[in-house]
C-alpha cells in the first residue's frame, strides 16, 4: 500500500486512464441496469431456444423479416405490438428473446415487456447481425 501513491504520482497518465476506463464500465452498467435489459449473445440464445423453450421476438420489418429470421421466431411489427404482447402472456415464464437488426432498438421493447410482467426478457446482443456474422441458420419466408 505505501508504493500505491508513489506509482500513482509518477505514472498519473496511467492512473487517469485506468480511471476513465472503469468509469465506462461502470456507466455502461448503470445504462444496462436501467433499462432492465439483459444482452445476450447468439450461442447463448440457442441455449435458451433448445433447453427453456424461449420465444423469439422479432421486431423488423416485414421485408426484412421475409429475408430471413430465426426459426420459429415470432414476427412483431409496429401497430401489432399491443395485441402480440397480449398474447403473450401465455408465455410470461419463458425466456423472451428480442431481436432487431442491430440490437439497438431491442431494449426499449424489453423495457416494456419487463414492466408488464415478463420477467426473463433479454436482448439479442448485435441482433441479426450478430445471428449472421456467426454463420447460424436463417429461414426464409
């Protein structure tokens, strides 16, 4: 402990930077724990599909969905939401799985999900992109 403040004064640019750095992290916490919003990644999301039978949410387009979407995946647009989260409540104890193009409109939707009683929402972490960029199965309609 006494070489602690000697390192610190001699190797300040490190210190500040070691400083900024966990200030980052712990701002990135607090965001993620504010919107209620687990992420997750797609080998972890298959778990969930395989072992928990989580629903799979997805939120694009309808052209975009048509393109290509996760097995199984339920589509979710816009004015359809409400209804769609109405029928869900058959499934408020499995896992939901959001997903977007790119992860980041997904936590909003959890966010809500969350407040209405659904209490294992995650976020598809990088979203389709994600999906895609690990080479796992899409299925066209």
């Amino acid at each position: 402990m006494k070489e602690f403040v000697p390192f610190i004064t001699e190797h300040w640019v490190l210190s500040v930077l070691w400083i900024a750095c966990l200030a980052m992290l712990l701002v990135n916490e607090f965001l993620q724990n504010r919107l209620g919003a687990k992420n997750i990644t797609p080998e972890q999301a298959i778990q969930l599909i395989n072992h928990q039978n989580a629903v799979v949410l997805d939120i694009r387009s309808d052209s975009v969905f048509a393109e290509g979407h996760i097995l199984g995946a339920e589509h979710v647009v816009g004015q359809r939401l409400e209804k769609k989260i109405k029928n869900l409540h058959k499934h408020i104890e499995k896992p939901i799985i959001i997903v977007c193009a790119t992860g980041r409109d997904s936590p909003k939707l959890a966010a809500e999900l969350q407040q209405k009683g659904f209490v294992q929402t995650v976020v598809l972490n990088g979203g389709m992109q994600a999906w895609k960029a690990v080479g796992l199965p899409l299925v066209k309609s």
